[in-house]
C-alpha cells in the first residue's frame, strides 16, 4: 500500500494524451465583461448534434455556428436571456444545460428545497425525541441483551 | 488446434462458474433458514470455486487477444494485430462483453475474500453473506452469458485483422479507470449482503456494525480512486481542461460514492453507539443498488452521454431486470424485516451522533440531487413532455452550497463528542479555528492572486475551517502524553484514516475552488517568433514544424515558456494530427503539470498567412482535486488496516459472542 | 403498522423509477421534434441556386403544401435519400430544396448526378436559413403548410418505406 501512493502520483504527473479536437476561435472581444459573456454562454449552451457536450467544448460544425452567433449577437449588444432565447427558438428547450423554471421543472427545481425543508424537521424531530431518551450509557453487556431482546422481538 | 480450443475452454468455464454461483446462492441460504449445517458448509467452496472458474474465462479471453485469435468476434472488433501486447491486455475491458466479465470476476474476488476473511462469523451469517453474493454472481453470469458473451466466434470467415481499439482508449488513464471502479461498485456488494444477511438472519448489533466496516472502506477507497483516475483522464483526453462534466457517467460513479459515504459514517454510529440501524441497513442496500443502476445508465444507453457505448435493447432489458429484482427483493426484504423498535440512544443537539446525522441526511439530499437531474430528462421523455437537458449550471447551483454545508458541519464534527459535546467546550475548542479560517481563508486569495474572489473565499474557509478543527483535536490528544510523537504513536490507525480522508475532502474544496475561479483560458493567434503572456507565463512560438508519425501527420508546434523574469525557460509541443485510416483530427495538448498549478496549450485551426489558432490555459491547483481524491481513499484504506479489526480476525471481543442470544434465526 | 408502511416507501419510490427505466428503454434520446413545430417558416431572402439573380422569400411555401428538404453536397446520407425525394416529386409533392453550406458548383454538379425532385433550391452558403430552421445536421425534411407553416420534421434520412407510410399521410393531413 505505502508504494501505491507515490506510483499514483507518479500517474498523476505523467504527460498527458490525445484530446479531441475542439474549437478554439481567435476572437476579440470589446473588453472582459464582453469576453466572460462569451465564455459563460458557449459553456451552457449544449450542442444539439453531438453526445453531451456543450458547445466551447464540441468541434461539430453546428456547434461552431452556435458560437459564432453567440458572438454576433452580443456585439449586437443583446443581452443573455435574448441570446438564449434565440438559441432556444431555434433548437428547443433542449440546448439549455441550465433547464427553466416551469410547470415540467417544477419538481426538477423544487425536489432539493423540500428535501431540504424535510431534512430539518427530520433532524429536529429525532433529536428532540432523542435527548429524552436514555440519559445512562449502557454497558456493552448491557447493549448486547438489549439487541438480543429486540432481534427475538422482530422475528415474533 | 489446442490453441483454437481457448474461446471453448472459457465459455464452458463460465457456464461451471454460474453454476456453482447458483448452489453458492440457493443451497447456504436455504440452509440457514432450515438449519441445516451441510447445506451452509456448501458457501466457501462454492465462491472459491465460482472465482476460479470465471478466472479461467478471463484468462482465456486474455489469451485470445494475447494471441491475436480474430475468430473470437470480440477480439476482432477491439483489438489489432499491430496492438502494444499492454492495450491488448485492457482492450479486453475496453468494451461491453469484457468489461461484464471484470465486473463478474472482480465480484468473485471480492466473494472469495469475504469467504476467507469471515473465519470468526457465526456460520449462519457467513451462509447467508456468501448465498446473497452467489445470487448476485449467477445473475451477472447469466448476463454475460444470455447476452454479452465475449467468445461468440466469427466462424467461417475469419477476418485477416482486427479493428482496432478506440484510440482514445489507448490511455493510462483509461487502463486504471475501469477496474478501479468496478473494484468499488462491486465491493459495495459484500456490505450490501451483511445488510441482507443482516435481515434475514435478525442480527443487528454492533459487531455486526463492526464485521461491515472493513468491507464498506475497501469498496468507497476504491470507488474514489476510480473517479478520480475517471476525472483525471476526462481532464487531459476528452474535454478542454474541464474535469468534471456531470455527464450521466460521472453522475452514475458519483451516486454510490456519496451514499458509501453516508454508508461510512452510520455504521461508525451503529458500531459505537447501537443507533441508526435500520437507516444503516438501508444506506446499504442504497449503495450497491446504486452501483447497479450505474451499470444499468451506462450499459443501457438510455441517457445520452459523452461514452458512446454499444447499445442493445435486449442488454438494457436484461440489466433492468437484474436491477429490478436484486433492488425489489432487497427493499422487500427490508420493508418486512427491518426492526420495528428502534433502539433509543440518547444524544443532544450538540453531538457527534447528532452531526453524523446531519451528514448523513446532507449526504442523501445530494445524491437524491444528482439522480434527479440525471434521471430527470428521462422522466419527462417518458411522460412526452419534450427533450430538456439538465447540465453543470444546474447540478454546480445545488451541489456546492450542499458542499459547504457539509464543511460547516464537518468541522463541528471534528472536536465533537458522542451523546453530547458541552457548548463551552465546542466553542473554546473552535473558536480559534473558526477565526483562523475566516481570516486566513479571505486572505490567502489575495495573496494568491491579483483579483479577490468571494468564491475562492469561501471555498478556503471550507477547508480551513475542517483543517484547523482537526489540528486542534491532535493537539488536544498528544498534549497530556509525556512527547508529542509518543502521543501522535498512540492515536490508532482508524483515527488516522478518519483524519486523512477528512484532509483529503479539504485539498480537494480547494483545488476545486482555486481552479473553477482562477483558471485563465486564452485563444490566441501565434506565428514564429510570437509571444503571448498568460497568467505571467510568456510563451514564445519558435518554429512550426510538420512530422509523420506511424499513422498520422502532424503540425507540431515549438513554444518555449518562461516564468516572469526568469531565466529558465521550458519547452512545449502541441500537435494537431490527422489520423490518416479514419481521417480524424486529432489535438495533442502539451501539459505542463505542477502541484500548484498545470500549463496546458492546445493547437487550434491553420489560420492561413502561416499563423495558428492556439489555445493557452493555466489552470492553478487542479492537481490538488485529486491529490485530494488520493488521500480519501488512503484514509479509507488506512482505517481499516486499524488493529481492531485485525484483532477481530483472530479472537473476537466478548460482545460479538454476548449478542448471539437464543430467538436469532427466523422463525418466518 | 404505521413504521412498516415507511419502511416500505423506499420500495415504492424504486417501483416508480424502474417504470420510468423500462419506459426510457424504447425511448430514442437522439428523436427530437422541431422547436419550430407549428411556427411560421422562417423570414429569409437568399438568391435560387439555378440563377443568381433570382431572390425568393417566406412567400414561395405559401399557398402549396411544401416538403422542404435540407441538403449539401458534402452529406453522404442526401444522395441515398434521393430516389425517395424523386419519388415524392413524381406521387405529386411539391418539393423546394434547400443547399447547405455548399458551393453553387458542388450543389448544380449533385443535383446533375442524383436527379432534382426539387421545384427550386434555395442556396444557403453560410447556413443562414439552416441556423433559424434548427438545422444540425443534413438531411433534415420540414412539411409546410399552405399558410407556411411548420407541420413536420423529419430528422436525417428518410426510408423508402417512410414514403408511403409517413410523409404521404402528413402531406395528405395538411393539404385540407
């Protein structure tokens, strides 16, 4: 085991392999905020041709028209959910990575607030139940009856 | 001829295999139900001989790619002639038939050990964990067998060669990956038949805790490596830098991961303090299926992914059925057997059982996170509701403020105590840490880098805010010892690994934080003779030159790097390849890798006037994602190398023979 | 009686799943319907590609019900597809093509080879109409009706037996 963990770092540092090639455009841009736009939009736009790929990240050609419009429409001076709202017309609900809130997502978005809500009152209910339990600690000995008893009372 | 035969040999010993997995599964655990010690000593023979037998299979397809025998159409379809004899050997993983061979060997493995290392188990639970692991092993053969089979021939017409192996395929990363993985969606399956064993046999006391503990380790240390490794490869072969796609892949590993986790810490409190029992039993179950419906995701196709794999219909039935009635039954067994008194253990607000609790419901609201937005556009496709995608920005919104949470109560856990933790005691142990971490974790950035990120930040925090506790609580230990390294020798070994897989979560909060926020990705025009500066890195083209390589030709670019004033400079060379058979482009990023920070410049497009599009990427900390991963799984394994469960191998403690009591075996 | 009802919550909600799983097993993730389904064709003004001079509009698929097939040179699938477009042409379809990201030269030369179904080709060189049709990939087939709208997409290559069985009962729904 002690000689896994320098080969694996070993591993980490070797030279790295053959990539997919992507797009990568030479594009000026009318300053960082302009430039982060970009690069926000093209990484939650997903590519409609390929597998699962958003499209900085896709060298298929719809993927690079996508960018390129991207970037038109921003030097239109549109803003994002108009950019969006153009990719959205023309492909579908499904070229957004981050899905809208609607009568479909509800459940999508709304899930992980109500688990929340649930873990709360679950945690506040057992350990309130909890601390007016049994205050002694039992002795193992003790706990080894106790499990014995509850084991013979399941299988009544 | 004898050679020819080998195709033969193993699928005849694969049929043996199920065979005996079949016994393995029925005649233990009908023994244990009718106590009948005969039929029970039937489970240790029947898992060595199921490993054995699936042994030879995989060695007799080893050998046929080993021996370039293209009538085995599955070595024809993944292998070649030309092959080096080293992706020969993992071709054999590289695609669906043998991957579900690994799968079926490595879970035979992992029966065999559980046979070898359960000396000291009653025999009733050892014939009911190996009977739930045969079961489980003959429904994989059967899979295998019915519709994956690797040694299906191509008879008569033997092709002159084979098509060779997916050359993205032919990676370091990708030998490690698969089988790390696998090592740890199947390891889940020995806790998951305690668990089961557990119910059916009515025994859910501490050592019973204590016998699952090891097991659970082993399995999550390897499933973190293997995410890792999976991560590791997707960063240099398949994305631009990224590392982490939620691709429904990814999300299949991550799934188990984060309720093996969960896994992890209840059964630390069914152990010491007889508590979480059923939720522990569940957990279990939760994990293996998990793992199962991993398996299902990827080897089905009915999520779009990244990793095309094959897909047939029939496969994706076969796995669901697997899925539906190893899951089914489980959950049946479960609903009816599970204790209906709870054991009431006492503990306040302010404990380590409460805080492991927390973890555990912060934990399961993750994974419910993740499946649901994997699953999600699945659900609505079958509902005819349209084609959504559900992709980082949603999963990122969610998973990291659920992460940060997990800190927070991470570093409360650290210096917490079982059953309660007086207030004053929590907050003079923690106060200097949670100051500590604030100011240093706000700083740090800025001394870092030129812009302050609020994001950075807080991820700093985090990690200091679970470092600090913990030095806190290693000091408190040594200081009453008569040295400090006398102290830090008398801190057991499962103390060490808890410590190490909790530093492992921290590295990797920052690596994650520094490399999502401060990574700096510039497309630039470059022609000899041109410097770009990225991230103060000039990067200088010296000439652009063109090679032939055994099957491609490439552009190849000579870029010397220089770091700020100094004089030492290094050398990068990117390529753009054309992969002459399949006339695939293909880019070979140069990597400069560090531990505070990798350089990375890939070759874009010709732009004509004998300049290139270039993209430069310097990406600080990704390294320490997983470094990160690499110390959990340590931790993981060093815990269970602590000497209790060692001592449990040779002369179990008196309450693993107190809590047999009379009443034990089902009476139903 | 009420813990063994929760106990059993985590089998029913895997029950669920599992139908939605068998269900998502016939489901193909790749069939997607238009997003322009039921919407006016889009607005545009490209030149023929048989006469450079010629400019067409939106206002060519009025009137008619119209088979608009998406096509270029480049594309291997649209030459098999061909005999079933001839086919549709001579069963009485009206059928206007679009060339994408193509060449004139590339496009007449293809029409030349495989036969021209089509009433007109609209040239799109830089993909333009592709783009605001929701175009990723050639062929791809839109049926639109006689007031210009979108009624049906096909996706990729049409079957022969996709003739008969699909795109004449569409074109026959929308001609009333």
């Amino acid at each position: 085991m002690a000689r896994l963990i320098p080969t694996a770092l070993l591993l980490l540092l070797l030279l790295p392999g053959l990539a997919l090639a992507g797009g990568i455009e030479v594009r000026e841009f009318d300053g960082p905020v302009m430039e982060r736009r970009y690069d926000d939009l093209t990484s939650i736009l997903r590519c409609p041709k390929c597998q699962n790929q958003a499209i900085d990240d896709s060298d298929s050609p719809i993927a690079g028209d996508m960018r390129d419009r991207v970037y038109a429409l921003l030097q239109d001076g549109r803003s994002d959910k108009e950019i969006l709202d153009f990719m959205v017309e023309r492909f579908g609900d499904y070229v957004l990575y981050n899905p809208r809130l609607e009568g479909r997502t509800f459940l999508l978005w709304g899930l992980p607030a109500v688990l929340g809500l649930l873990g709360l009152v679950l945690v506040g209910l057992l350990v309130r139940a909890r601390r007016n339990a049994s205050n002694r600690e039992l002795s193992a000995e003790e706990r080894a009856r106790l499990d014995a008893l509850i084991n013979r009372e399941r299988t009544e | 001829m004898q050679i020819l035969m080998i195709p033969e040999i193993g699928h005849y010993a694969l049929v043996i295999a199920m065979l005996m997995a079949a016994v393995q599964g029925v005649l233990p655990l009908a023994g244990a139900a009718t106590r009948r010690p005969l039929w029970m000593a039937y489970a240790r023979p029947m898992a060595a001989g199921q490993l054995l037998f699936v042994a030879i299979a995989y060695a007799c397809l080893t050998a046929s790619y080993m021996l370039d025998d293209f009538s085995v159409a599955n070595v024809a379809n993944n292998s070649n002639s030309m092959l080096p004899w080293y992706y020969k050997l993992s071709a054999v993983w590289g695609n669906h038939e043998g991957s579900v061979l690994l799968w079926s060997l490595l879970l035979a493995a992992w029966g065999y050990f559980a046979a070898r290392f359960s000396r000291e188990l009653p025999r009733d639970m050892v014939a009911r964990v190996l009977g739930v692991l045969g079961l489980v092993g003959m429904g994989f053969l059967a899979f295998v067998l019915i519709t994956s089979n690797p040694f299906e021939r191509l008879l008569p017409n033997v092709p002159g060669d084979g098509a060779d192996l997916n050359p993205l395929l032919q990676d370091i990363g990708l030998i490690m990956h698969p089988p790390m993985l696998y090592m740890g969606y199947v390891g889940f399956s020995v806790v998951f038949a305690f668990a089961i064993a557990a119910l059916l046999g009515g025994r859910l006391d501490a050592a019973w805790a204590r016998w699952a503990r090891p097991w659970t380790n082993l399995a999550w240390a390897f499933l973190t490596v293997g995410i890792a490794l999976g991560s590791w490869w997707a960063y240099y072969e398949l994305g631009w830098g990224g590392w982490w796609f939620w691709d429904p892949v990814e999300n299949a590993s991550l799934l188990p991961w984060l309720t093996g986790t969960a896994l992890m810490h209840s059964l630390a409190v069914t152990e010491k303090r007889g508590a979480f029992k059923s939720w522990t039993l569940l957990l279990a179950i939760f994990t293996f299926s998990l793992s199962l419906l991993g398996t299902f995701l990827v080897r089905s196709g009915v999520l779009t992914s990244v990793h095309a794999f094959a897909n047939d219909p029939s496969r994706g039935q076969f796995i669901l059925m697997l899925l539906g009635i190893t899951v089914g039954l489980s959950l049946l067994v479960f609903a009816l057997r599970a204790p209906r008194v709870g054991h009431k253990v006492g503990f306040t607000w302010l404990s380590r059982d409460a805080l492991l609790l927390i973890n555990n419901i912060l934990l399961v609201i993750m994974t419910i996170t993740v499946l649901m937005g994997t699953v999600y556009p699945l659900l609505l496709d079958a509902l005819d509701l349209g084609k959504i995608s559900v992709g980082p920005p949603y999963f990122n919104a969610l998973f990291v403020p659920l992460t940060l949470l997990l800190a927070l109560f991470m570093g409360l856990g650290q210096v917490s105590r079982w059953k309660q933790t007086p207030l004053r005691l929590l907050v003079s142990r923690l106060w200097l840490a949670a100051v500590g971490a604030v100011v240093l974790g706000a700083v740090l950035p800025l001394l870092f880098a030129e812009r302050w990120s609020p994001a950075v930040a807080l991820g700093l925090i985090a990690a200091l805010w679970i470092v600090l506790p913990m030095l806190r609580d290693l000091f408190e230990k040594t200081r009453s010892a008569r040295s400090v390294g006398a102290g830090l020798k008398k801190l057991s070994l499962a103390y060490w690994g808890m410590q190490l897989g909790h530093l492992g979560v921290a590295v990797t909060i920052v690596g994650v934080a520094v490399v999502s926020n401060y990574s700096i990705e510039q497309n630039v025009r470059m022609a000899p003779g041109d410097s770009v500066e990225v991230a103060g890195y000039t990067f200088t083209m010296n000439e652009l030159s063109r090679r032939q390589g055994a099957n491609f030709l490439a552009d190849r670019a000579n870029i010397s790097v220089q770091h700020g004033d100094s004089r030492r400079s290094f050398a990068m060379n990117p390529e753009k390849r054309l992969y002459l058979a399949t006339r695939m482009p293909m880019s070979q990023v140069a990597l400069r890798p560090g531990f505070l920070r990798d350089l990375y410049v890939a070759m874009g497009e010709d732009l004509g006037d004998g300049s290139w599009a270039l993209r430069v990427q310097y990406k600080p900390f990704v390294r320490w994602l997983w470094l990160g991963g690499l110390l959990m799984a340590f931790g993981g394994v060093l815990a269970v190398a602590d000497k209790r469960y060692r001592r449990l191998a040779t002369a179990p403690d008196p309450e693993t023979r107190a809590a047999p009591a009379t009443g034990r075996e089902a009476s139903a | 009686m009420n813990r063994r009802l929760i106990l059993l919550l985590p089998l029913v909600l895997f029950l669920v799943l599992a139908v939605f799983f068998y269900q998502g097993l016939s489901l193909n993730p790749f069939q997607r319907d238009s997003a322009l389904m039921a919407e006016t064709f889009p607005a545009f003004e490209l030149t023929t590609l048989e006469d450079p001079s010629r400019t067409v509009d939106e206002s060519l698929l009025q009137g008619d019900v119209t088979l608009v097939n998406v096509w270029g040179e480049w594309c291997p699938t649209c030459k098999q597809e061909m005999p079933q477009l001839l086919d549709l042409a001579e069963r009485g379809v009206r059928l206007v093509g679009v060339d994408y990201k193509d060449t004139r030269e590339k496009g007449m030369g293809f029409l030349e080879e495989f036969g021209d179904p089509f009433e007109v080709n609209i040239f799109d060189p830089d993909g333009d109409l592709g783009f605001d049709l929701g175009v990723y990939g050639a062929p791809e087939t839109f049926l639109v009706d006689a007031d210009g709208v979108i009624r049906y997409h096909h996706t990729g290559y049409i079957k022969p037996q996709d003739v008969t069985e699909v795109i004449l009962p569409e074109v026959e729904k929308w001609r009333d």
